[in-house]
C-alpha cells in the first residue's frame, strides 16, 4: 500500500544496494561510455506538506568508479579526470528543491568535483513509494543532468586522427534512487 506525499515526512538513507549513481560520456565522438560510482552514501530530510523544506546530500567516492574496463577505470582515478588520491570524495548538497508537478522536481545544489564547486539543477521523478518485505517504507526518484566537464577543470583529452577528440566534454549524470525512511 502507498503513502500519501505528506506521510513520506521524514529522515531518509540510500539504499545502496539498490540505488545506481551512474554517468554517460561520449568516447571516440561515435560510440558512448557508460559506468557507475558503487560506493556512496546519501541522506534526506523530505517534507511532504512543504517539499521546498527538504534536503539531501551525496558523497561519493570517486575510487568507487566503473566502466567496465579496467584500464579505463584507472585512468579516470588519475589526474587527468578524478585524481582520487587526492580527491576521494564527489560532493551534492540542495540547496533548493523546487515542486514543478505531482511527480517532477528540480533540486538544485552545489556539485564538487576535485577542488571545484559550482551550483546544478537536476530534474527528478518521484516514482512512488512502497513498503518493502521487512516493514521499510522506500521512496524512489529519477534523475539526470547533463554538465560540461570542463567547467569542474576536467579537460584532459586527446586529438583522433580523423579529427575530433577521445573524451566529449558532456557527460549525462544518471541517478535512480531508493532511499529508506529511517525511524
């Protein structure tokens, strides 16, 4: 059985067993690269008479990263991307959240990557809410945000011979959430 959205009020984790942090990125200019962030810890406060009262953080580690290869992945814990031995942490926290319809929101807030933070709206659907086998109300939301890399300072690259470059600046910033009320 549902809740309505004034009984979801309330103190929430991320699920991470079931919430994916993931990322889209352009590679070759033909082909895209797609991976996940699998270690992360993210808490919310919901308010769901007045939803412009919550907030949320994220903390992500950037060590965590995978695309599937490897090499790839090591590469983008170095300096050239992430730099995650000097940097282990991607941060989010709101700033606003903003109701557009029953089920879409804007949250905006500050992203920092390795030394830069700069403010981002993501636009999320709340997908419902459910009480789970052992007695957890969830709540799911969607979302996702396309940034430019190169304004949080990560411009490594390289030219292709036919013209082009190896990494598109855009990356599409994927999150499908699952977060548990706590208490």
């Amino acid at each position: 059985m549902t809740v309505t959205l004034s009984e979801l009020t309330g103190d929430y984790v991320l699920d991470p067993a079931h919430t994916r942090i993931g990322f889209v990125a352009r590679h070759a200019m033909v082909t895209k690269v797609r991976g996940a962030f699998h270690q992360f810890e993210g808490t919310a406060h919901l308010d769901g008479g007045d939803p412009s009262r919550s907030t949320g953080q994220l903390v992500i580690k950037t060590g965590s990263i995978d695309t599937g290869v490897e090499q790839r992945d090591e590469h983008l814990r170095t300096n050239d991307f992430l730099d995650a031995p000097n940097f282990p942490d991607i941060t989010f926290r709101t700033t606003r959240i903003e109701q557009k319809s029953d089920t879409d929101y804007q949250v905006t807030g500050d992203l920092t990557i390795k030394e830069t933070t700069k403010p981002l709206t993501i636009d999320f659907e709340y997908t419902g809410n459910a009480t789970d086998p052992y007695g957890n109300l969830r709540v799911g939301l969607e979302g996702s945000v396309t940034i430019s890399r190169k304004e949080w300072g990560i411009t490594w690259n390289a030219a292709l011979e036919g013209g082009g470059v190896l990494v598109g600046d855009k990356v599409v910033l994927e999150f499908d959430i699952s977060a548990i009320k706590q208490g």
